[in-house]
C-alpha cells in the first residue's frame, strides 16, 4: 500500500471513530520512500491530513466539553434533596456514595 492509499485510509479510520487504526496507518507511512509526489497528490495529501487534523481537533474538542459537562453534573450532585417514607426531606450527601452499576 502506497502512502497515499495510507492517508486515504487512515482518513477513514478517523471518520469511523477507528483512531488505533488510523494511528497505525500514519506511523507506517514511509517519509523516505523514493520518488517524489506529484503536484497533485501533493494537494491531495495535504487536504487528507488537514481534514485529519480537523477530525482529531473536533474529537479532542469533544472530549474536553463532556469532561467538564461530567464535572459540573458531579459538583451540581453532591447533595440531593429527597424525602423518607414519612415524607421528611432530608438531604444525602452524595460525594462518599459509591457509584453501583445496575
């Protein structure tokens, strides 16, 4: 497989949400390989590794607003406000509650 053929399928990686994959194709491509690209495939490269680089920008955007969303929903339940079986509310302190999976 060509670098180029690398690039186009490490692109698709990305876009399935593959990036061990697409990680992979980028470390195998061969930065020495003789020959030198066309003008084409040059421009062609270059648009495959900025649409890369925008797919991991927006991925590691992503990542960085559900981070801090998950922190603000941890700090907004620290207590919560409940009421017992008589109808008494009472307030649980939630920060030393285990998390248990259903």
């Amino acid at each position: 497989m060509n670098n180029l053929r690398k690039l186009k399928a490490a692109q698709q990686a990305i876009r399935a949400f593959e990036p061990e994959r697409s990680a992979s194709l980028l470390a195998e491509i061969d930065v020495t390989a003789s020959g030198k690209l066309s003008l084409h495939d040059q421009s062609l490269a270059l648009a495959i590794l900025q649409n890369i680089a925008a797919h991991a920008t927006a991925a590691a955007q992503g990542i960085a607003a559900a981070k801090a969303q998950l922190a603000e929903l941890r700090s907004g339940s620290r207590s919560l406000g409940t009421y017992d079986r008589a109808g008494k509310r009472s307030d649980a302190d939630l920060s030393t509650t285990l998390a248990r999976k259903f």
